[in-house]
C-alpha cells in the first residue's frame, strides 16, 4: 500500500544514503537490543516463509485485527522497556560510526532518542503513533521533531 498508493519506497533491509553530504546507515533496530531475545526469536517465526505464505490465506479483516493487536502489543511493550545506557543499538550505532558513518538513524525502541557527539549523530525516531516524532534533515543538520501534540 505505502508503495503503490502513496509512492513510499520500502526497504525490507538495512540500508545507507547521502543526504547533504551526510553519510547516513538506515536500519528498523530490530534484534540489536541486548535484551531483545523475545523479538528475535519472534521475528524468525514471522518471517518465516511459511508463517507469510499462512497468514496470507486469512481473511483480510481477520488478518488485519491480528496483525493490529500484535501491533500495539508491541509498541506497548517496547515503549516501557527500558534498554540502558549501553544498548546494543547505541553500541551498533558506534560500530557504524568507525566505519564513517556521520548519523545512525533506527526506531526499534519506539522511544525517541537523540545523541549528538564529535560531529556523529544516533537517533531513534520514536513511535510515530504515539509520540508523533519524524526526523527533518537540513543544510546537514538533524532534528527530532513532533508532528502535533501527544
């Protein structure tokens, strides 16, 4: 849908970009938290093959509340878990940075995070829903923003 109605292009993979003159790593942060085993383990049966090919048998309304409902489990669950300081996506963020990278930008977490430091930048863009927060890049300056009040 966000592809052939609104012209979103997706990316199903971790992937890299220069925006003014900004080299910048795009990944969702899915697995890379210290504590996330239960994600993991979940994210190998939903992406399973044949967990896709059985989902996609369900009737769309059926499929659609299910997928809904696990949905906001998860940003409710994620949105109160609390991954430290030294979370494995700020420790994969510093991975990328001696790699050359100048910004990090994930969103696993669902909780907005900014940390700016020697030039080189790590944000989590939040959980759209709920706290309204998206990324604005400009003159190669990254900002946290919020599209309207929570």
């Amino acid at each position: 849908y966000f592809h052939d109605a609104l012209g979103i292009q997706i990316y199903h993979e971790p992937f890299e970009k220069i925006i003014d003159g900004k080299r910048i790593y795009f990944h969702h942060g899915d697995g890379l938290a210290l504590h996330d085993t239960g994600y993991r383990i979940l994210k190998k049966i939903l992406r399973n093959p044949l967990m896709i090919f059985l989902y996609k048998l369900l009737h769309p309304d059926i499929g659609i509340a299910l997928a809904s409902g696990s949905s906001k489990q998860s940003r409710d669950y994620t949105s109160k878990k609390d991954y430290g300081e030294m979370d494995g996506m700020l420790l994969f963020a510093e991975k990328k940075f001696n790699e050359g990278f100048d910004i990090v930008m994930m969103g696993h977490a669902h909780q907005s995070k900014l940390v700016s430091e020697n030039g080189r930048v790590y944000v989590n863009l939040g959980d759209w829903i709920t706290e309204c927060t998206y990324g604005e890049m400009q003159n190669g300056n990254f900002e946290l923003k919020q599209w309207r009040e929570q």
